[in-house]
C-alpha cells in the first residue's frame, strides 16, 4: 500500500498524526488479538466438552434404547432457545441462558412408569446438544474477529507503520536538500554580490 504525500510541512504533520495514531493504537490491537486466541481455544473445548458429554449420555441410557419404541414420537419438543449477548475481549457473543421445552400432556397412570424419567433424559440431552451449538457459534464468531484483528496489526505493523516512517524520512530528506540548497545558493549570492562590489571598487 503506497502512503500519498506531498513535500511540504503540512504532509509531514498529517503523516505524523497518522503515525502516531497507528503506533499508539497497535499495543491494544495486539492484546485484543491474543485475548481473542485465547477466548476461541476456551469456547472450542467447552463446545467440544459439551459434545463429549452428550455422547456419554447417550451411551448411558443405551440400556433404555428398545424401551424409545414405545416412547410416544412428538411428546417433547423444544419450544424457544433463550440466549443473552455478552462481551468477550470487545466482541458480542451468544450465551445460552435456557431452553423452554413443550411436553405434551400424557396420562401418567396409563404410560409405563419410566416415562416421566424420558422426559427429563431428553430435556437433559436436547440441553447439552444446543448449549454445545452455541458454544461453537461463539467460537466461529470470535475466530472470524480473531482474524479482523490480526489482518490489521499485520496491517499497521508491516504495512502502514513502516510507510508511514518511510514518507516521513522521504519528505525530512527533500526538506533538509532544500535548506541546504537554498542556503548554499544564497551563499553564491552574497560572495557573487562581494564580488561585484570589489569590482566596482577598482
């Protein structure tokens, strides 16, 4: 990325400014950018964690697999998912805060005896299924940011910064060739102008 400027003090302060402002913004971008990787490692293993979980319970209750044929299809189902945002390193995440579940009325006198149990084993595996869904939005979310974040320190730390200090020495430079230039020919001016007068003198 070419940085456009003029060779003149005006272009030396706006580049400066612009400097400045990179330079004092890039140590936040950084801490940003490493709470970020750390935040999407957490929400990747409580994801993984979660499902790791369901798999267990769904191996615990494999003994009840030939009593689910006579569990009624369509007796429990989840009804709304209530989330909350919150802020993770400056970023809005999802975060569960419950889930409302529909069971349809069933006569507890005429269904066998386990299936108040049933209820809640499903409750219990639909619970950690959805809380490890969300867990792994909040990790896609924050490692989409993660990599915003690290596009622009690379950004101001490769690109911009050095373009910036580069222009700066560039126009220094021209500035200093120009004093220098200019005092070197109003030397030849006032020794042309001695000279001059000495002639005159004769």
């Amino acid at each position: 990325m070419a940085i456009k400027f003029q060779y003149n003090k005006t272009s030396l302060t706006n580049l400066g400014k612009q400097l400045k402002v990179r330079q004092k913004a890039l140590p936040t971008l950084k801490s940003k950018e490493s709470a970020l990787r750390a935040s999407v490692q957490t929400a990747k293993m409580e994801a993984a964690r979660l499902l790791d979980e369901l798999e267990k319970a769904i191996k615990e209750y494999d003994y009840l697999s030939r009593l689910w044929n006579e569990f009624e299809p369509g007796l429990i189902s989840v009804k709304d998912v209530h989330l909350r945002t919150v802020k993770v390193a400056g970023v809005r995440t999802p975060e569960l805060v419950n889930v409302d579940y529909e069971v349809k009325p069933f006569n507890s006198f005429q269904k066998p005896f386990w299936y108040t149990d049933g209820v809640a084993i499903l409750q219990k595996l639909a619970q950690l299924g959805i809380e490890s869904e969300v867990y792994a939005e909040k990790s896609r979310i924050l490692e989409f940011q993660r990599k915003k974040t690290t596009q622009k320190v690379n950004l101001y730390e490769k690109v911009q910064i050095p373009g910036y200090q580069e222009a700066i020495r560039k126009i220094k430079r021209f500035m200093e060739d120009e004093e220098n230039l200019s005092k070197a020919s109003s030397k030849i001016v006032k020794i042309r102008h001695e000279l001059e007068e000495e002639e005159g003198e004769q």
